[in-house]
C-alpha cells in the first residue's frame, strides 16, 4: 500500500427531515448566500424548504447554475459576494452546483483576477465556509475538496482542489433525489461507478481493504441502479445509491492506491466541446479506455471480473473481455449510450479532442503517466 494521508472534515447529515436542522449548522449572525441550479429546486419544494428553515437569518439567492458550471455565471456569484458582504455559501443541488460553490467561495477572498484560480492552478489560501444540501447522488462533491469549472471563453475544464474546499456540513436527504428523471438517474449512477473504477482499476498495491470497499461499492451500483429507474420513491434504493456515490470520491476508496482519471480527461474535453452529459462521456471513454490498456491493468481488471461479475471460469483475457461487456451492458440499461455514434459524432470529434488535449498538456496521462496522445487516439476510435 502506498503512503498517505487521510483528511475529511465534512459532517455528513444523511437522512429524512433533515433540512430542518440547517439553523444549528450555521451561525445566526451570518450572511448566506443560497446557490442553486434551475427552476427544479424550487418547484420540487428543496429550495422553499431551505428557505423556510433560514426564517431569521439574512438570505441572498443566487441561480442558473449550469450543468457544467462556467466561470463566466459563477464570476456574478463573486460579485454578488462581494457586495452583499456574505460569508456563508448554501449549495442546493448536485456536484455543479457545489463545484460552482467552490469556486465562488475563493474566488471571492481572493485579491487578484479570479480567474487566475482556474489557469494558474494556484494554490487555496482561502475559501468561505460552504454548507450542502444534495438534491442528485453522482459526484461526490458534498463530501470532498475538488471541483471542475468551465471556461467557456476558451472550452476548458480547470480542475480545482484544496483543504479549504470541503464543505462543512452535508445533508444527504434521499427523499430529494425522488423527483429526478432517469437521465439524471441513469447519468448519476454512471458517474459514480466510473469514479469507483478510477481508483481501482489501475495496478496492484497489496491494499485488500481499499479494494474490498471499492468492490463493494461497484455491486451497490449494480444492483440498486436498476431498482432506481424501476421505482422513483424507494427510500432504501434512494438513500444506498446517495450514500454509495459519497463514498466513491470522498477519500476513502482512494487513499494508498494509485489513480489512474485518463477516463475523466478525455471526458472532460468531450464535455467542454459538445456539451455532452459528463456521465455519459464517462460511459463512451471507460470501455475503449480498458480495452485498449488491457494488458497494463491485467491483473485488476481479472480480480473486476472475477469478483465484481463473478466470471471464474476460462482464460484471462476472455473474463477480461467479458467484464467490459457486462459493464457497458450496465451502462446502457441505465439509459446511458457508450458510443460517440449516439450523438452523431465521428472521426472529426476525435480529432479535434486529441487537438484539445494536446492544447491542455493532456499528453501523458493515466496512473503511471503512459496514456499518450497515440493511446488516446486509439480508445477515441474504440469509441465511434
């Protein structure tokens, strides 16, 4: 097992009612800003529920939020900061709105050009206090200090990380997530599911516990998806996968092992040039992804087939080829494709993402830095 350190200050309020208990999170002096996405928030009751549960305090609100939220909507949210003096960030909503939260929560202690935070990958000296409360299970964001902006301006995706950037509290109510459709069903299961592999299918490091987890984790997904699509009001299906995708990305699978996120880089640049759900670029890169690192990741992707699909029997590479059959039949039975043909994009999207992350010094990428421009041009055409 590899070095390493383990910090996770984020309190974690999971369950039913608790939206009620929002007074006791945050200081009665404070001046908060409410960040949310589109109307759903409100017209699901979340954001009138928050609202009400603030009766006394001092509330500003702030929406539009994108899906991928972009430097250009979060830099009003700066402002509005800023000359409203708030010093308490609410995120009601998914991973976007609580990376657009992040991102606000620096940018505005910050003296210099914000967007410096992004292009410069500086590191975050200070950030305001953010509170969650989750309406989507998919990213992890509620419960780890790492968030992805875009920059529209120029079709980036800038990764930002730092201690400061952990929310303080999180309240994961699963009766929140009942009113999401089965695209945002399908995409959140998806997304944690790939950001489980992220972490585990890369090489051995005698970590049993880590992988036991992770596996753990991966058959959560596959069995309570399904369920997911199949029933939008079970409380049980509901609150295991919100609590599953949490713990895909809060630290914990991931620490003493080694990270491989070629899957999110290329994601990423499909993503920011055409505008693809970010799962679902997820879903189109892991397969090929594999497939064309099989042999580098033999040994993990044999313990995936074996342990995860239960596929003991015949040669290594059949279970291998097997296993990333059954997980883009998972996939797909989310809803989510796992061809870029499905969103009429061909051999010019390949190359213009190459072009792009060449342009990103996305050159060598992967757990042991060897995911080159060529390998990257082969899982793009496994992916047509």
């Amino acid at each position: 097992m590899l070095n390493f350190d383990f910090y996770n200050p984020t309190r974690v309020i999971f369950g039913d009612d608790r939206i009620a208990e929002l007074p006791k999170r945050i200081p009665h002096d404070a001046r908060i800003l409410i960040l949310y996405g589109g109307d759903s928030a409100r017209r699901n009751g979340t954001l009138d529920e928050v609202l009400d549960a603030l009766v006394g305090h001092e509330v500003f609100e702030f929406g539009g939020i994108e899906a991928n939220p972009s430097y250009e909507t979060l830099i009003k949210a700066v402002e509005l900061v800023r000359a409203e003096k708030v010093d308490f960030l609410l995120a009601v909503g998914g991973g976007s709105v609580i990376d657009g939260a992040k991102f606000v929560a620096t940018a505005a202690t910050y003296d210099g050009d914000p967007l410096d935070i992004l292009t410069r990958r500086m590191r975050i000296m200070n950030a305001l206090p953010i509170g969650v409360v989750l309406t989507l299970a998919a990213t992890g964001s509620e419960t780890n200090n790492g968030a992805v902006i875009t920059h529209q301006a120029t079709q980036t995706k800038h990764t930002l990380m730092g201690e400061r950037l952990y929310p303080v509290f999180a309240i994961l109510d699963p009766t929140k997530t009942f009113t999401l459709d089965a695209r945002q069903i399908g995409n959140g299961v998806v997304d944690a599911f790939v950001h489980v592999t992220e972490q585990y299918l890369t090489y051995p490091v005698n970590s049993p516990v880590q992988d036991r987890f992770a596996e753990g984790l991966l058959l959560t997904l596959i069995d309570q998806g399904p369920k997911a699509l199949a029933s939008s009001r079970d409380y049980d299906v509901r609150a295991n996968l919100m609590w599953t995708a949490s713990l895909a990305l809060n630290g914990l699978i991931g620490s003493g092992v080694p990270h491989d996120w070629a899957t999110h880089m290329i994601g990423h640049e499909l993503t920011a040039l055409y505008g693809i759900d970010h799962a679902r670029t997820l879903a189109v890169v892991l397969p090929s992804m594999l497939k064309v690192r099989k042999d580098a990741k033999k040994e993990k992707l044999v313990q995936f087939a074996e342990r995860v699909w239960g596929l003991t029997e015949g040669e290594d590479d059949q279970r291998i080829r097997y296993a990333l059959a059954r997980t883009s039949k998972f996939f797909e039975s989310m809803g989510v494709p796992t061809k870029l043909s499905a969103y009429n994009l061909g051999q010019d999207a390949v190359e213009n993402v190459l072009k792009h992350l060449e342009a990103h010094n996305m050159t060598a990428l992967g757990e042991k830095r060897d995911v080159t421009l060529e390998i990257s041009r082969k899982v793009l055409e496994g992916c047509l």
